[in-house]
C-alpha cells in the first residue's frame, strides 16, 4: 500500500485551474480499483492519496500522469508501507509482512 503525498508548489489559482481534471484522474483510479481515500490538506496546501498495489514503479507512473504534476503545480513524496492492520470495512487490504 502507499501514502502519496501532494504538496502545491504553485499558487493555489494554478491548482484550482487544473482542479477539475484532477478530480477526473483521481475518479478514473477510484473505477480501476487503485485509489481507496483522498483528501485535501489541512492547512490546504496539497493532499493525500491511498494507493494500493505491489508495484511501486506503476504507483510512480500514476503520479506523474496526475494533471496537477503536469501542470507542474504539486509534488510528490511517494510512502509505501504493509498494511498488517486495518478496521474490519478494511480487511481486503491487509497485507502480510515480507519473510
């Protein structure tokens, strides 16, 4: 699984213009199953995506396809992690930890 942290290096006026783009990125990921959860920051100064998945060079080409990076607006710190625990609405996505 993967935290993808966005962090507006622009004027917030540059990322309102590529925001409803964004917004149809981050739903065609909803549809296929990558993205569980998404939100602004607070203070409102990029947002978080979880991702799932193995392949963090797929999860890569992902964020560099996001409208906002295209537009050079945000950037990306890229956090993966093994999900061992969750709440039980959540327990399709528990992982095991690597031998």
């Amino acid at each position: 699984m993967f935290v993808l942290e966005l962090t507006y290096i622009a004027p917030i006026e540059r990322v309102d213009a590529a925001l409803a783009e964004h917004v149809a990125w981050l739903d065609a990921h909803y549809a296929s199953g990558v993205f569980i959860a998404s939100g602004r920051k607070v203070p409102r100064d990029g947002g978080i995506i979880l991702a799932v998945g193995d392949d963090r060079g797929k999860i890569e080409e992902i964020t560099r396809s996001d409208p906002f990076s295209v537009a050079g607006v945000c950037e990306y710190t890229i956090t993966e992690f093994v999900a061992t625990k969750t709440v039980p609405a959540l327990e399709h996505y528990r992982q095991q930890l690597p031998s």
